[in-house]
C-alpha cells in the first residue's frame, strides 16, 4: 500500500515529503516529518525539500542491491548529491521499517530511538557528511548525529 503525504514548508522554507510503500502507512507520518524539519533547522538547511520512503525487507534489499552491489535489506540509504546546492531538493532516504524494529533490540535501544537514529544518518549523508567506519570515537558525523538526536525532543512513535 501506498499513501503520500505532504507536509506545509516550516518557516526555514523546507518541504517533507513521507509516503510508505509496500507496508501499512505507519501512524506516526506526521510525527517523523516534525522531527526532521527540526533536524534541517538544527543543520541550517534552509529552502529544501527531503523525500523518504517507508518500506519493507524485499524492497530494500532490491535497491541495496541495485545501487551498493549489496544483496541483502540495510535499514537507511540517501540518494543525494555529493556536493548538495545550498536550495533545492536536498535528497531521498529510504528506510526499511521493519528491519529498524528487529535490529533495535540488537542495539539496546527502542524501535522509536533506532527509527530516529537511521532518519538523522540518512539526512545527513544528504548533507554531505560521510564516515568510514561505525566507530562513534573516531567519526565527527556519528557524533554529530548522536549531538542532533539529544537536541531533538520530538516522539515518532
């Protein structure tokens, strides 16, 4: 099932777009597009427009596989431009919903933690930050993505 559903720009003039795709439009839509208005404005991203699907396991897994040559689900990709202009379309994320439910427990975390943690990553490999490795120590964007999720205080679930 398919559901789209539009957000009113913020006052920094961002647009979101979530929609889901192959699962049950989850009820916190609304919720997850507040919470990363306020992730755009904590990065001073102003005048963009985000794109993210909610998915399952099959779709994932196929564009894992199309676009990283990897053929298994991973719970985030973006799809944005390495070099983001400073207005426009910032990028898409696509996060498998059910993947981030299961691996939650793994990480000691809630589902709610573990979905507001995979949409911060996404948003910002659309804003150009990279990491090497998954080691929070040595990598200056999961720190920052740790900093971003202590400062955002709205729920998703």
């Amino acid at each position: 099932m398919t559901t789209r559903r539009d957000s009113v720009p913020s006052g920094s003039g961002n647009t979101v777009e979530v929609r889901a795709e192959s699962i049950e439009p989850p009820s916190w839509i609304g919720n997850l597009e507040q919470f990363i208005q306020h992730v755009l404005r904590l990065l001073d991203l102003r005048e963009r427009e985000v794109s993210v699907l909610l998915t399952d396991d099959a779709v994932m897994q196929d564009l894992n596989r199309r676009y990283r040559g990897i053929d298994e689900p991973t719970d985030v990709l973006s799809f944005g431009d390495d070099t983001p202009a400073p207005r426009g379309p910032l990028g898409d994320i696509v996060i498998d919903v059910p993947l981030v439910r299961r691996r939650a427990p793994e990480f000691g975390v809630t589902p709610e933690e573990e979905l507001r943690r995979v949409t911060v990553h996404g948003i910002l490999h659309l804003a150009g930050y990279h990491h090497e490795s998954n080691d929070p120590d040595q990598e200056h964007m999961l720190q920052l993505q740790e900093d971003l999720l202590k400062q955002v205080e709205e729920r998703l679930l």
